[in-house]
C-alpha cells in the first residue's frame, strides 16, 4: 500500500487515536511509548507523548477526509493493539469504532489484516529453509512431517539449467554480486535455486536483494530487509511496522525461536524504512543477473544504499 504522507493536523490526529487505544485498556506502557515516539520519524512530529491527548472517533471523522489516510490510521491502530503483546478487547472494540466513524468498512479492515499473507508466505518460507538448513526438525518430527515441509520447500523436480547458472556464481570475481550471492547460499545451507529443497520462486528476488542490502537471514535481519523493501517500494509505514509484528513479535507462520521481543526497535525498522526510500532502483524490475559481474560496493553506490547502521546503534 503506498503511503500517502499526511498534512501536519492529520500527523497529529493519528497519534490521538494511536494512543487512546494504546489507553483503551487502562494503562500505556513503555513498548506503546516507545512506538508513539518513533513512528513520528516518519510522521515529521515531535509531540511528547505524555502531553498528546486521547480523541474521540468523531473527532477524527471531521479532520481525516482522505480515505487512504484513514486506512493508514486503521493499520497503525493495528499495530499499537499488537505492540504489547495482548490485544485488549477495549482496545479491539474502540479500533472498531474508529474504522466505522471513518467509513472504513468490516471487509476493508479484514483486508487491512490480509494484505501482509504475500510477505508472509516467502518470510514464512525463509523461516522453514533456515530450520530445515540447521538441521533442527531431524529427530523432533515424523519422516512424514518432513516430506511435506521438503515439499513445501520446493518439491518440483530439478530446473537443471538454472541450477548450474547459480552454480556458476561461485566462480566469479571476489566481492562480486554474483560470488557473494553464491556465498549468501552456501553460508546459509540453503539450496539454490533449481535444486530441489529451494525456496519458492518468489523468494529469489528476495535472496539478491539480502545480498545487496547487506541484511543478515536472522530473524532481526529478516525485519530489516522487509522494512527496506517497503522503503523502497513507497509503501505506508504502519503496513510494515505491523507486518513485523506478524511475522516476529507475535510468531504469526514459522517462527524461529518463538515470539521475538518488541524491543527489538522500531528505530531500526525505521532506519531501514529510510535506507530502502533512498533507494535508486526499481526492485520489482531489477535485472540481477545484469549486475552480477558488478562488484558489489560499486552497486551499492550507484543505486544509493548507506551502509547498514550497526546493530543496537542508536537512534539517528
């Protein structure tokens, strides 16, 4: 969904109803507060947010008239629901009232929470590559259990042809995009694509643009790569943050190693927000394969990727 930036009295409504239903149940915690503070990166606000005051649905009817920023509104309400780890009914209830004040019917709020399964399905299959590649099913489930996950894998016989090209990738010049790529699938235990076992199709482009990114396939690096990419391809920042909860707070698909923590950083997602906006380069139509005799910092210079700040850096 593209993000459409709201006016500065539109900024400022949205962080009233993020925060009454942050309240919905009694009390504002810290993960609530540290989400009102860091979405305002993207919203260009600096309210303190002990002085931002709770609103009303209607209120908000009679100042949010576009109706893209009235779903926006609606994901972020998602996402400070989720951010705590419990979603309160008050605070289901009064997001609710909101989406019916702002016209946002029942099916688009079931879209809203929908539109992430695309992302979800390759995370998901990201996730199951990484456990199937340490080894951790063997011995905790069936024989039978693990042919489906191999064929969830990707259980279509051998592409010989595109195999062979991957493998070929190693033999390319040190630091290119191609070699690193190469070494991307071989540190990782993942089967490259062609080989039986690989990721679904749709993860290919996913893979090359871990590379060029610099982000890792731990379950942090996994959050930044997709906040990069919906960076770069313009989408509304509530969309990613609430994708993040998803896939790593709430364990929505495969989670690794169980429900990550919220504290993990709405500032670093951020950042990677910003890092994927810079971008100068079309992802969806990126021909990989035409870089990949191209040292990989060169491509990283001529399409405008900063390096990735360090973990647990702070905030900007």
């Amino acid at each position: 969904m593209e993000f459409l930036r709201p006016t500065p009295e539109e900024a400022y409504q949205t962080l009233r109803a993020m925060k009454s239903v942050a309240l919905a149940d009694g009390r504002l915690d810290e993960s609530e507060r540290h989400l009102l503070r860091s979405i305002q990166r993207v919203l260009g606000t600096e309210h303190r947010v002990e002085e931002i005051p709770t609103v009303e649905p209607a209120e908000l009817a009679r100042v949010l008239q576009e109706q893209r920023v009235r779903r926006q509104l609606i994901n972020g309400l998602f996402a400070m629901s989720m951010i705590d780890e419990r979603t309160a009914p008050e605070e289901r209830v009064l997001i609710q009232r909101i989406a019916r004040a702002l016209d946002v019917s029942e099916a688009e709020m079931q879209a809203l929470e929908r539109f992430v399964e695309g992302e979800l399905e390759i995370l998901g299959a990201d996730a199951l590559r990484r456990i199937w590649a340490s080894g951790r099913l063997h011995g905790v489930w069936s024989d039978e259990a693990l042919a489906k996950i191999v064929g969830a894998l990707g259980g279509a016989p051998e592409d010989v042809r595109l195999a062979a090209r991957y493998r070929a990738l190693e033999h390319e010049a040190a630091g290119s995009l191609g070699r690193e790529c190469w070494l991307y699938y071989d540190r990782n235990g993942f089967a490259l694509p062609g080989e039986q076992g690989a990721g679904p199709a749709a993860s290919v482009l996913h893979d090359w643009t871990h590379v060029l990114s610099g982000y890792g396939t731990d379950p942090e690096g996994e959050v930044l790569l997709a906040c990069f990419r919906a960076g770069a391809q313009g989408q509304d920042p509530f969309s990613f943050v609430f994708l993040v909860l998803l896939q790593y707070h709430l364990g929505v698909g495969v989670p690794l190693s169980g429900p990550q923590s919220p504290s993990f950083g709405s500032d670093a997602a951020l950042r990677a927000f910003e890092r994927g906006a810079a971008l100068q380069l079309d992802l969806a139509a990126w021909d990989y394969w035409g870089d990949a005799k191209e040292p990989l910092e060169r491509l990283r210079v001529r399409y405008a990727i900063a390096p990735p700040a360090p973990r647990g850096a702070a905030p900007a």
